[in-house]
C-alpha cells in the first residue's frame, strides 16, 4: 500500500514540476486554463499510476487508468483532440471486437471445426 501510495506521489510530482508544459498544455486542450490545466491531468495521472501498481487485483477500472494515462500521452503528442478521439475510439473498438472473437473461441473449447 505504502509502495503505490510513493509511486503514485513521485508521479504526481514528475507531472507538476518535471512536466509542466506538456501537462498544462495538455489541460489546455481539454478546455482547462491556468492551475486546473495543471491540477486535474497530474492528478488524473497520478491517481491512474496508483490503481495500476496494484499489481494483485487486476480489472476494469486498471484498463480505464491505461486509457486515461494513454489518451493522455497521445493528446500530448499530436496536440489535436479529434485525432486523439478518433484513435481512442478505433483502439477501443478493436480491442473489444478482440475480446468478442476470443471468448467465442473459449466457448467453443477451441477447435477449428
């Protein structure tokens, strides 16, 4: 717990002091001005970072903070929220039609035939 509680910090902190300017201009393009811009996406991050170290108790909402701290990364990088939706919705989309085929698969017991 103590572990999570430090990685999740050191996070936090890389996001408000380390990476400032790609943070605030994150929070910028999703609408935000001033200490929010800052604020709300390292604490987004941050709280992301300590539900994934969690490594024991895997489930939905860690797949939710890998698409948080994913979109992210990607509206940090292409600077274009329509992209990033776009690639969000298409990487979406395909892992659940991924998920879909392999669970018919499972239900099948696996043969070909």
């Amino acid at each position: 717990m103590l572990g999570r509680i430090a990685v999740a910090l050191l996070v936090y902190i890389l996001c408000i002091f380390h990476w400032q300017d790609t943070v605030t201009s994150v929070g910028q393009l999703l609408g935000l001005g001033g200490f929010w811009a800052l604020f709300i996406p390292s604490a987004l991050i941050g709280l992301s970072v300590y539900r994934i170290a969690d490594l024991d108790n895997w489930g939905i909402w860690d797949a939710a903070a890998m698409l948080t701290i994913g979109s992210f990364a990607m509206l940090a990088i292409t600077n274009n929220p329509e992209a990033t939706i776009f690639e969000l919705i298409k990487g979406v989309v395909s892992f659940s039609v991924a998920a879909i085929l392999a669970a018919l698969t499972l239900k099948r017991g696996g043969s070909s035939g």
